[in-house]
C-alpha cells in the first residue's frame, strides 16, 4: 500500500516555494522584529516589578533587555552589511 499524504501535509506541500529574499536574510529580519517586540514589552515588565517590589525580577528584566538591545543592534549591523554588500 502506498504512502497517503495527510490533508494537513498538503496544505503546508508549497510552502516556501516563492522566496523574496534568502532564507538567511529572511531569519535575519524576523529575528529583528522579534527581538524589537521583546525590547518593547521590557519597560513595562521592569515597572510591573518595581510596582511589585521585586528588585531581583526588575534586574533580571533590565539584564535580558539590556540583552537584547545589544542582540538588535548586531542584527541591524548584518541586516545593513547585506544591504551595503548587494546580498539582500
């Protein structure tokens, strides 16, 4: 008998096929905005701590964002050699 493809593989089966950029750039960006959505929420995570009295959560909270402020901005420096380099 031979293999039967799962109605939900076949919704997934051309996934993919049309790129508008390389998957490495594509991780690139989407990384980015994750991150630029992450950094966003820290502030209210550290005033919800503060508002709690929980100084070891706000430092925790301040490490990650701290964190990932460096993390986005070594994610722009790629996105933009890519960019400058005709890669994109």
């Amino acid at each position: 008998m031979g293999k039967t493809m799962l109605e939900s593989e076949k919704s997934e089966l051309h996934l993919g096929e049309t790129k508008g950029i390389r998957n490495h750039d594509h991780d690139l960006i989407h990384e980015l905005s994750i991150r630029l959505d992450s950094i966003w929420r820290y502030d209210q995570y550290i005033a919800n701590a503060e508002g709690e009295n929980a100084p070891n959560v706000k430092t925790l909270w301040e490490d990650i964002k701290a964190q990932d402020v460096r993390i986005v901005e070594r994610l722009k420096e790629s996105i933009r050699e890519h960019v400058r380099n005709d890669c994109f």
